[in-house]
C-alpha cells in the first residue's frame, strides 16, 4: 500500500523542491499544465515555487507518494481591497504528475485546500479548468463544485483553441456579514 500524505508547505527543503519540479514538469508534458504548454527552463520553474511561498495570499500544499511530492495545488486569497468578493477563494494550479494518478491524490488535495477555506471562514471556492482536463472536471464536480460559465477561447493549446470551464462552491460558511475572512 502506497504512504499517502498532504502537506501544507512553509518552506522548501533542496529536495523537495527538485521533486515538486520534476512533478510539474511531468503534469505539463501530460497536459495538465497549469497555464504552462512546455516545461519552462528549470531555474524559471524553481523560482516559481519559491516564489509562491512569499506571497501572503497564496497557500501551497503539496501531495506525497512514498516521501516523494507528486502534486500541488494552491489557495488563493482575494486581495485585501476587495471587499466585494473577499468572501471568496480560489483553488489554482492544481496537479498531479502522471506516474502518481489513481492513489486520490488530486481529492485529497482539493479537500485539503477546500478544509484551509473553510478555516479562513471563506464562503466560496472557485477555480477554473481547461475542457481537455476531464479528469480533473469530474473530479470537481464529484466533490460538489458546480459549473457557471465556459470561456470558448480560454486557452491556446499548441495553435488550438481550447475552451475553459468556471466552477464555484459554496462552503456554507455562517461568517459574519461585517467580517471579512483573512
């Protein structure tokens, strides 16, 4: 049986970072890239990652089969002056390399994320995802995530356009009209 863990990342070990690249790296050249078409350079790719870590808004977690980081996915919160939405967080570049699919990585980490919303009294989960994903979109909508709207041109896939879908999710948050979650 396969050691199964979800991380929420603070810092970055060397290894760990090699390994959350070389994930990435793989779920690009299988499609599932997030926003990427082709693995960028790898110094572009570890500044990424190390780059996430220092955004106040952005929270990383990361998915291990047997030690080793085979996905991520992040929380977004809205900025600060936002107020109209700051009732609302997204989930983004979510993935998870293709030689560690089928051990419910990808739900764990959504759940994971979805759990960190919860806790920072978000009332709504968003994300957005490329038609071509359909693993990825059953997956949402199996963990509740509903469908608002399609971008026909959402993405440029190697010169084909490639439509995108919006999900969203309500958390039932009871959070308190005059507080704005953080």
């Amino acid at each position: 049986m396969a050691d199964i863990a979800i991380e929420r990342v603070e810092a970055l070990k060397t290894g760990d970072l090699h390994d959350l690249c070389d994930a990435a790296d793989d779920a690009i050249k299988a499609g599932g890239g997030f926003g990427w078409v082709e693995p960028p350079p790898r110094d572009v790719m570890e500044r990424y990652w190390k780059g996430v870590l220092v955004v106040p808004e952005r929270i990383l977690f990361v998915a291990r089969l047997d030690g080793v980081i085979a996905g991520s996915a992040q929380l977004v919160k809205p900025p600060r002056n936002n107020e109209a939405q700051g009732h609302a967080a997204s989930l983004t570049t979510a993935f998870v390399a293709p030689w560690a699919r089928g051990h419910g990585l990808a739900r764990r980490l959504t759940q994971a994320v979805e759990a960190e919303a919860v806790a920072c009294g978000f009332r709504a989960l968003n994300l957005d995802v490329r038609e071509t994903q359909e693993a990825a979109i059953a997956l949402y909508e199996t963990l509740g995530f509903k469908r608002w709207g399609t971008h026909p041109f959402y993405a440029l896939v190697k010169g084909v356009r490639t439509a995108g879908y919006f999900y969203s999710k309500d958390l039932d948050q009871a959070t308190p009209q005059d507080e704005t979650p953080r």
